[in-house]
C-alpha cells in the first residue's frame, strides 16, 4: 500500500490512503429506532434525549423521530462472539 508523510505544525503524519478499515473497526449506527407519538402517528415535536450504560456509544437524534447509538462495532461488544449484551 502505497504510504504519504504530510508535516502539519510541526507533526507528521503517515497516510496510507489504500488501506480498507475492517467492518469491526469502523463507527456505524449499532441500534436505531424510530419514535412515534400514539395518539397522532407523527414524529415526537419536542426535543429528545438519549442515555445509555453502555461505554462507547454515542447517542443520535434525526428528524422524523429516527434516533439511535453509533459506535465501533470491536470496541463496544468486544465479546460478541462469546456472550450476548444487555443494552439499557
């Protein structure tokens, strides 16, 4: 893989643009929903805030009620394979 050094304020920094990140190490959503008030069928009007436990997981809020928790797949279920997880 062909590899560029850049100096930036006196650091420097070796690129590799060619190298693929794996799937497991990339920051994708982990779990997404969407929120719909019962009464009215529509998207919740006011603001909405998300919390977990889990280390590692960044909350989302969109538009249309569409929420969810982005992280890197290895790094918050490292174990996976192993054990399921609970998400509070």
């Amino acid at each position: 893989m062909t590899r560029q050094v850049y100096t930036a304020n006196d650091i420097t920094y070796t690129v590799a643009m060619d190298d693929r990140v794996p799937p497991g190490l990339r920051p994708m959503p982990l779990v997404r929903a969407v929120l719909v008030d019962e009464l009215t069928g529509q998207p919740p009007r006011g603001s909405i805030t998300l919390a977990t436990n889990q280390r590692g997981l960044s909350p989302r809020v969109a538009d249309d009620g569409l929420i969810g928790w982005a992280g890197i797949p290895r790094e918050v279920f490292s174990s996976l394979r192993l054990q399921n997880y609970d998400f509070h």
